[in-house]
C-alpha cells in the first residue's frame, strides 16, 4: 500500500478531487500555503492500493495544466509543474 501526496495548484484541485473520487479513490483535502509550486495549492493525501498507483497518476496529469507564471522583467518566461506526487510506502491504514 502506498500514501499518495499531491500538490496540485488550487485552480486544478477541484477538477483532480472530483476525477478521483469519480474513479473510486478515496481523498482528504488540505488546504496550504507556500513556495512549493510559488503560488496558492492543495495538498491531496490518498492511500492506495500498489496496483492502482499508476491510475491515480494518469488520472492526476489528466486533470491538472501546466501554468505559465508571466515573466518578471528581464526574465524568461515560467513553466510551472502541473502537480508534484510523492509516493511513499505505507505500513498501515485503517479506516475507524
């Protein structure tokens, strides 16, 4: 079993919430602040069984867009991540 955390910008995570629920995975909403993706995200924790790991991936690019932050002067232009997922194992999950 895998803990699945993604870090999708807030104008996308209701999108990828919806996408994954809809796909039966079961998600927990955290609202957060930070430089991580440097602009307003959530941070969505899923725990997931081994084999359905590479779905909810394929289900997070699908709903997430890559943002283009305009350029500060004398700068290029930004291209910011659609979403950043760490896949870490899990030793336990129990739904009480």
């Amino acid at each position: 079993m895998k803990l699945i955390l993604t870090i999708v910008r807030d104008d996308d995570a209701n999108e990828v919430m919806d996408a994954l629920t809809d796909h039966g995975f079961y998600v927990t909403r955290l609202a957060s602040t930070g430089g991580f993706l440097r602009m307003g995200n959530t941070v969505l924790l899923s725990g997931v069984e081994d084999d359905r790991v590479d779905q909810m991936l394929q289900i997070i690019q699908a709903h997430t867009q890559i943002h283009v932050q305009p350029p500060a002067p004398n700068q290029k232009e930004v291209q910011v991540s659609r979403a950043v997922v760490f896949v870490l194992e899990l030793e336990r999950l129990a739904k009480l």
